[in-house]
C-alpha cells in the first residue's frame, strides 16, 4: 500500500477511536459516597466523597488533608496544584487504599466548590 493511503487508514481509525473512548466517559460515573457508608469492601475501587477540609497540611509535593462530613476520612494527594484552605468544601475523586490500618482514599481529582 501507499504511505498516503496507511495514513488515512490511521487517522480514520484514531479519530474513531477517540470517539468511541468520549462516549464511553460519559456513561462511566463514579457513585458518590457517604464517609459513613464506606467499608473495607470498597478498598480498590474508585468513589467519590464531598466534605469540608478540616486539616490539611503540606509533605513535599504531597497534601494529606482530613475530609469531613458526619465522619472524618483522610485524603493524599501527590503532586497537587490546588490551594485548599481548612474550610473549604470540595469534591474528591479517587482510589480507596488501606494504610497503616486506615482507610484513605488516594485522590485523583479535587475540585473546589
């Protein structure tokens, strides 16, 4: 085959795939949770909690911050370009891990509120 021809069979099929990856994204949603409502069952998969920053202190380029709601859960974050205040109410998405015993998540999106 030509080189023009392999590369419009590329485009063809990456602008394809594309599409099919935007519409698969938008029917994906990560439920959201209450601190309360969470359990070891959970570990590994990815939730979503809303709360207010009730501390929040800075590691290097890691923020580990307290999230409550009616209870408290502790949030890390690794290499964070957000400015979070204590008081701030956010939205965290995320992976749930165990750590020394603890339930955390490992965030993979904070947004302000």
């Amino acid at each position: 085959m030509k080189d023009t021809t392999l590369l419009k069979i590329s485009l063809i099929s990456a602008l394809l795939g594309i599409m099919i990856l935007l519409i698969l994204s938008n029917k994906l949603e990560v439920n959201q949770s209450f601190i309360s409502n969470i359990d070891q069952n959970e570990i590994g998969s990815s939730i979503t909690i809303e709360g207010v920053v009730s501390e929040i202190k800075q590691v290097n380029s890691t923020t580990i911050m307290n999230v409550a709601q009616l209870d408290e859960m502790m949030i890390v974050a690794f290499n964070s370009n957000i400015t979070l205040n204590r008081g701030d109410y956010i939205e965290v998405t995320g992976k749930m891990q165990e750590y020394n015993g603890e339930t955390e998540i490992i965030a993979d999106k904070i947004i302000l509120k």
